[in-house]
C-alpha cells in the first residue's frame, strides 16, 4: 500500500519557479499569484513528490507522512 503524505507549500517562502510542477505535476499547479500549491498529494509518487521538495529553491515545500505527522521533507 503506497504511503499517504500531507503536502504543504508555505507562501511566505514561495517564489513561484514552478519546479515542483516539473517533478510531481499532478501534485502541484501555481495559483493565480502564481505561487504553487499542493492540489493533489496522492496525484504522483511519493518519490516524485520528495524530489519536488528537494528541487524548491526556497525550501517552501513540508511534507508529512497522513498518518503518523512524521515530516519527511525538510
């Protein structure tokens, strides 16, 4: 059973480069000040999830494990 995650892009941080849309693009999207959010966290693997994550220059991007609130990125 694939790992449920929570995804969170804070606003204060985000400065919209959208490469999180590059690596998980089912998950994320810009919004109409073009600053990404998190619309789907079981739209790509958790993998490409994390890899969108760690690609944020801003670290804007928290993802938690559903479940146990255990933080998985950063």
């Amino acid at each position: 059973m694939a790992r449920k995650v929570r995804v969170r892009v804070d606003h204060n941080l985000c400065v919209g480069n959208a490469m999180c849309e590059t690596f998980a693009p089912h998950v994320f999207r810009l919004n109409d000040d073009r600053q990404s959010e998190a619309v789907d966290p079981d739209g790509d693997p958790i993998e490409q999830i994390l890899e969108a994550a760690e690609s944020c220059p801003m670290s804007a991007i928290l993802v938690e494990d559903a479940e146990t609130g255990e933080q998985l990125f950063p």
